[in-house]
C-alpha cells in the first residue's frame, strides 16, 4: 500500500472512530438523562428494584448505534479533499487520490510524499462527552442514593398524652367509679385519643373536663372511704346513732365506690356481724342492693343486737380492712390523710367532696368566677345557681352556653374579697393545668403576682350572664 | 486528459512567470490585477477591467499583447460607432479582372487581442456585435461567418464614474466575460516609482516573451488542469448558492439577488480556477482557488435587488457571504 493510500486508510478510521464518539456521546446524553429521569420517578416512588436494569440500561443503549455509525463511511472525494487541507496539498493530493494508484504520477507523488510523512492528524474531540459525563453522573449519583425511609408516621396529637395518662389513671381507679360511670369515661377517654389533630385548644379543654371528672370521682371515693373510717371510729363508742351512720357510709361507699367497699380482708366472723348489724339498720332499698352487691350484705341475713364489744372489734377490723384494701387506688396516701383528718374533726356527713364549693379546684378563670363542674346536677352556692356543663364536648358548636350562674349583684359583692383572697392559691393549681401550649404564657402572666392587679369587676347584669 | 506532469507544469510556470514578471515590470503595483488579466488569458475568456482613467488600464491591454506577442486591436468606443466599424463589412474592390466584386473587410475583431477601450460608451447595438465574437470566436457578416484567429481575447475597460453618454453592458454582454477586475490605485511607494521610472510616462518597446502558439499551448495545458471532484462540488455549490430560488442560498443573499449566477458562470469559474493554478504551479485546482476567483467570476453576473442597493451591499459583498455560508467539505 502506497503512502497516499495508508494516510486515506488511517483518515478514514479516524474519522469513523470520532463518529461513532461523538454518535456514542449524543446518544449516551440522551439515554443517561432519560434513564435519570426514569430513576428519578422510581425514587420518588419508593421502588428500587428496577434501579440496576434502568442503569445498565442508559449506559449500554448507545452501543446500539455504534457499529451503524462505524458503518458509515465518507465519500472518497471528500475524504481526499480533508486529507488534502491536512497536507497543504492545495489540490494536488485530491487530484491524485482520485486516480488509480497505478496511474499516479511519481514526480507529482514524490512532491506530495513529505507533507504526508509529516501530516499533522486532527486532535480527537472530546468535547462532546462533557453533557453525557454530567447525564452519566446524574444517573449514577441517583442509582446510589439510599433507599427511601420508611413513612413515618404521623405526628401524634399532642394531648395523646394526657390522654393515654387518664387512661391509666382510669384503670387504676375502676374500683373507685361505678361500672357505668367508668365505661363511660373509658369510651370518652377512647374518643379524645381518636380525634383530629387539628382540635387543638378544644381537644385539651375536653382533656381537662375528663381528668376533672376523674379527680371528682377519686376525691369522692376517698371522701366516701374516709366517712366510713371516721364512722367506724366514732361506732367503736357504741353508740348506735354512731353506728346507723357507719351504715349509712358503708352503704354511700358501696354505691359510689363498690370496688372500695367489697372489703376481702374481712374475717369472716367480723363480716358476718357486720352484716347482722347492717341488717338491722334503718336502710332504703338501694342502698341495701349496693351493699348485697359489695358482700356486705348477704340475702337473709338476719338483724341481731350487736354487742358493743363486739361493735369495737368491727370498727377496728373495718378500720383495718378498709386502710388496707386490695385496690385502694388513691385511697391511701395524703389525700386519703387529709380527708380523714378532715372528715375526723367534723361530723362525717359534712364532709363535702373537694371541688364542690366555690374557688376550690379546677381552673381558676378569674375573680369571681364559677365553678365549671362536669356531669353533676345543678347546685346551689352562696353566689348563686350553678348549672352543669354538658358531658364531655370535644368542640362545642360556637355559642353554646356550656355554663350559667345566676345570682345577685350584692352577693357577688359580698364573696367577692373571699374570692380574691383564694386566688393565689388557686394560681398555682391554674398553671399545673392541662392548658393548651400556646395559651400557656397568657395564662402565666395572667396569674403572676407581680402582675398588676386586676381589672376592678365589672357587675354583671342583674340578669343572667354566660360564662363563655 | 492525463494530468499534467510536473516538467510539463514547471515550463508553463516559467513561461507564465516571464510574462507577469515583465508586465509588472511597466505595470507597477498591480499585481493582482496582471495576475487576473493572465487568469482571464488562459482561461480563454474575456476580461473587463473596471476603474478610473489614468490607472493603466490601456497601458496593461498594450504591454500584455507587446510580450504575449499576439497580434492585437484597439478600439474606442464611442456613441457613433457601428457594428460593422468592429466586425467589418463588404465593401466593393476592383478585382484583377476588372470586375468589381463585394470582398469582406475585417474589422478591428479580427485580432487575437482586442482592447475594447470604454465599451460601455458605445450603444447597445454595437455592443451586441462582440457577443458572437466573445462567445463563438466567429464573426457573422451578412451570409458568411469568419472565424476569428486563435487565442481571441478581449480586454474591456471601462470608467465606472462618467455615466453621462454610456450605456450600461446589458447582462448578456457581462457575462461573455469571464472576470470583472476593479482596477485600483497605487500606493505612495509604487507611485514615487512611477514617476522616477517612467518620466515619460509610456512605457518603450518591449520584446515578446512569448508568442501566440505558446499561449495557445498554455491554454491547453490550462485545459489540463486536474479539477478533483470535491473542489468541482464545492464550486457549483457556491454557484448554486448564488441563485435566489435554490433552497442553499442563504436567506441575506435571497434577500440580495434577483438574478444568479448561470451555468456558464460556473464553466468560467472552473476554467478560471484551472488557470489560476497552472499560474501557481500546481497541477490540480484547491478550495482556495475557489475562494480566490468567486467574486472576480461571479460578481458581475449577479443582479443585485433594490434592497440590496439601498443597504449598500454590492454584489461582490453577496459573493462573500456565499463563501463564508457554502462549507468546502460535506459532512
């Protein structure tokens, strides 16, 4: 093969070699940057089992074309006409290139002969692979991100919480509520901790009603169990008006807190002269059935006269069963101590149940305000009548009157220093409240006693007023 | 055609060499456009020279046919002139006999060069009398038609400024013309040579370097010039891209032309090219010859648009724009 021939021959690959480059490199953009888009939409769909085919894929998809393009092959002119520009030839290397090699001159070739030896070939382009490099980097960088991360779940309402801690407290309260009463404050327990996260502030205010009633309920069995301790004191003097009212508690005990007043450590001996005794008692009917439903009272039990010895050893057999209860719940402790030494300083039916008079517990909403009691009947205070609040009401319907107090102007203004006097102490109980988080400052500063001192009270209307 | 040997192109060169050299010798600088007339010269066609008086114009027409060697005519063109004051005509002679007879007297075309002195001043109709001369080398006079000698070669002038009295070479007329060269002045050196050179300012008698076998022999080397396909492609791409209707002509040159080049064009461009490289040396025609040649070839044969003139783009402008748009290669 002559020179002019070779330097054709080796042109031509070169430029099919940069054809099929530059070919490669278009084609490779376009597949890597489809192939990421696809991964892309994989990612973000969470599947990653088709990572490795679509990779693979985008990188292999432009060998397809390859030997199409190695294939191609220029025309002979044209290819002459480049390796002539190479050598400067300015004609004479396409003149000969098109003629046989046999027919080519020699005097003409060996003139074209050193500027062919010193060709200068064309530098290969590499500039076309920058796009399919960055496509290419595209598509591995998104083959190599991590699986996605499991959903996670979600973000829980914040007064769950509370919720699931009233919860608890109901279930270890059951002996201290009635059975229906306690259903019923698991199911509404069960609806707080299904609702929207969106009810936020009513939400929490449902919360407190339900952790009130539960302290209501607690507080009122421990009240009922500290009457029956005080009245089996005052029974061991044997008196029997003492004893009708250890009846009459026992029987209160059994009905708001028959868990409290089945009593199993009771001696059978203590127990059956409690009931004996019991039997004689002038009760009514109902409180006959909570008593035959605590044990207390068996069918046919018979009234007999109680020995007054006999009448000590119950007192401090009951005082003894009572103190150690299988599931005392919050019947032992300070609060129970204080009820008793409360109830044992006064006449056992006085004890009042902490929460019932005015300014004592709960929430204080401010001088003067009225007690929000939940599921109680109407009462009457010193201010006025007191009316209850519905069950529990996530979100009530705006302008409902969820509380009124009627009374009159100069009572108000007669309790009103009372009133005022209470209300440090209840400031703190304000602040442990559940309130919702971003009421909390308003509440704070509301309450702080470097606060300035509140806005004289402004009488109501001599009719009814709401209490929002 | 066997391509040319490279003894055979070094002689043509030499002898080409000669003759540029000594026109430059009494032509001084203007050597583009002595190396233009030698292209026309060998390409067989025509050449018009474009400039204002006093630049030469003449002085090269009488220098090239005193060292071509090849016999040669004058003529002025004016208004009056007839056609048949250029190809001749029948005038009665007395014969030997004493019979009188119509015997065909040739004009001043039948020379092998002809200086066709401000032809644009004589009127269309004597100007149509060189097209047949121009283009088939023969003259038609009344029933005969007389063949012109071998080389034929008119060299036009013509002022492009004084246009009060002329008439305008109609486009057929321009295109007999292989090359339309702008004739332009000198610069300070080559002036201050004119003038301490030639006080006189007309050049002596020069001795012919050659002859007009000689030329023909060129010319037909010329012929031999090897004009390799890329090249023969790439130039009736650029021909074809002179014409408004062809879907290559760029959009600013559509805009430009109304007229493009013809197929004759492209023949004298080739022919041109062959020529410019037999001048050069080679045996073979290159892009650049193209490039070279494009506005000199084409220039004149194009018919510029009304927009175009108001834009102040000239035909040769147009010309450049097909170059720099047509690629040599294909892809």
């Amino acid at each position: 093969m002559d020179l002019l021939n070779s330097r054709l021959q080796r042109l031509e690959y070169q430029r099919r070699a940069q054809r099929c480059l530059d070919a490669g490199a278009r084609a490779l953009t376009w597949s890597a940057g489809s192939g990421a888009l696809l991964l892309l939409g994989l990612r973000l769909t969470g599947s990653t089992e088709a990572v490795a085919v679509v990779v693979i894929g985008s990188l292999l998809a432009p060998a397809v074309i390859l030997p199409r393009c190695w294939a191609r092959r220029d025309r002979p002119d044209q290819l002459a006409a480049r390796l002539d520009r190479l050598a400067a030839g300015d004609g004479t290397i396409m003149a000969l290139a098109a003629l046989p090699p046999a027919d080519r001159p020699l005097d003409w070739q060996a003139r074209c002969e050193a500027p062919l030896r010193n060709l200068r070939w064309p530098t290969w382009s590499w500039a076309g692979l920058r796009i399919p490099a960055l496509a290419v980097a595209c598509l591995l960088v998104l083959a190599a991100l991590p699986p996605p991360a499991p959903p996670t779940p979600p973000a829980q309402a914040p007064w769950l919480g509370a919720v699931e801690a009233a919860k608890e407290r109901l279930a270890e309260d059951e002996p201290l509520f009635k059975a229906a009463e306690h259903q019923e404050l698991v199911a509404q327990a069960d609806r707080l901790a299904g609702l929207d996260a969106s009810l936020g502030q009513a939400a929490w205010e449902a919360v407190e009603r339900l952790e009130r009633t539960i302290g209501d309920g607690e507080a009122r069995a421990v009240e009922r169990l500290a009457q029956v301790m005080a009245a089996s004191d005052q029974a061991a003097d044997g008196t029997t008006a003492s004893l009708a009212d250890l009846g009459t508690h026992l029987a209160a005990l059994a009905q708001d807190a028959p868990g409290l007043a089945k009593l199993p450590q009771l001696d059978p001996a203590t127990a059956a002269a409690l009931a004996a005794a019991l039997a004689g008692m002038p009760l009514d009917a109902a409180q006959r059935a909570a008593l035959a439903a605590a044990g207390l009272l068996p069918a046919g039990t018979k009234a007999q006269p109680v020995d007054p010895a006999a009448i000590r050893r119950l007192a401090e057999s009951l005082r003894s069963a009572v103190g150690s209860c299988p599931k005392p719940g919050r019947c032992s402790g300070e609060a129970l101590a204080a009820a008793l030494a409360r109830c044992s300083s006064t006449k056992a039916g006085l004890c009042a149940i902490p929460g019932s008079g005015l300014g004592k517990g709960g929430v204080n909403r401010g001088p003067g305000h009225g007690t929000l009691a939940l599921d109680r009947e109407p009462t009457t205070s010193p201010l006025g009548q007191e009316a209850s609040l519905s069950a529990v009401a996530p979100e009530p319907e705006p302008g409902t009157t969820i509380a009124t107090l009627s009374h009159a102007p100069e009572s108000l203004a007669a309790h009103a220093p009372a009133t005022t006097a209470t209300f440090a102490a209840q400031a703190a109980d304000a602040r442990r409240a559940p309130v919702a988080p971003r009421h909390r400052a308003a509440v704070g500063r509301y309450f702080t006693p470097a606060a300035p001192a509140p806005a004289p009270i402004s009488l109501p209307p001599p009719t009814d007023s709401v209490i929002p | 055609m066997t391509m040319p040997t490279e003894r055979e192109i070094t002689d043509a060169a030499t002898r080409i060499r000669a003759l540029r050299e000594g026109l430059e010798a009494v032509i001084l600088g203007q050597s583009d456009l002595i190396r233009m007339v030698l292209t026309g010269l060998l390409a067989g066609g025509h050449v018009l020279l474009e400039g204002l008086p006093g630049l030469g114009k003449t002085e090269l027409a009488k220098t090239l046919a005193a060292l071509s060697g090849l016999g040669w005519k004058r003529v002025q063109f004016t208004p009056d002139l007839l056609p048949s004051d250029i190809t001749g005509t029948q005038v009665l002679v007395d014969g030997q006999d004493g019979r009188r007879a119509l015997v065909f007297r040739p004009g001043p075309i039948f020379a092998q060069l002809v200086l066709a002195d401000e032809i644009n001043r004589a009127s269309p109709k004597t100007q149509s009398a060189l097209l047949e001369a121009m283009q088939e080398r023969t003259v038609t006079a009344l029933d005969t038609t007389h063949r012109l000698p071998a080389p034929f070669f008119v060299l036009a002038t013509q002022n492009p400024v004084e246009l009060d009295g002329t008439y305008p070479l109609p486009e057929a007329q321009l295109d007999r013309f292989a090359i339309r060269c702008q004739v332009g002045g000198v610069d300070d050196d080559t002036l201050a040579r004119i003038v301490l050179a030639q006080p006189g300012a007309t050049a002596g008698p020069l001795a012919p370097v050659a002859d007009a076998p000689a030329i023909l022999d060129l010319m037909a080397l010329t012929k031999r010039i090897v004009l390799p396909e890329a090249v023969g492609r790439y130039l009736a791409r650029v021909v074809q891209a002179t014409r408004p209707e062809h879907p290559a002509c760029p959009p600013t040159v559509r805009t430009g032309l109304r007229w493009g080049a013809s197929p004759r064009a492209a023949l004298s461009l080739a022919s041109c090219c062959r020529a410019a490289a037999l001048i050069a040396g080679r045996p073979a025609v290159g892009f650049d010859d193209v490039k070279a040649l494009a506005a000199p070839v084409l220039a004149h044969r194009l018919v510029t648009t009304y927009e175009a003139g108001l834009s102040g783009r000239t035909s040769r402008d147009l010309v450049a724009e097909v170059l720099a748009t047509v690629p040599e290669l294909q892809s």
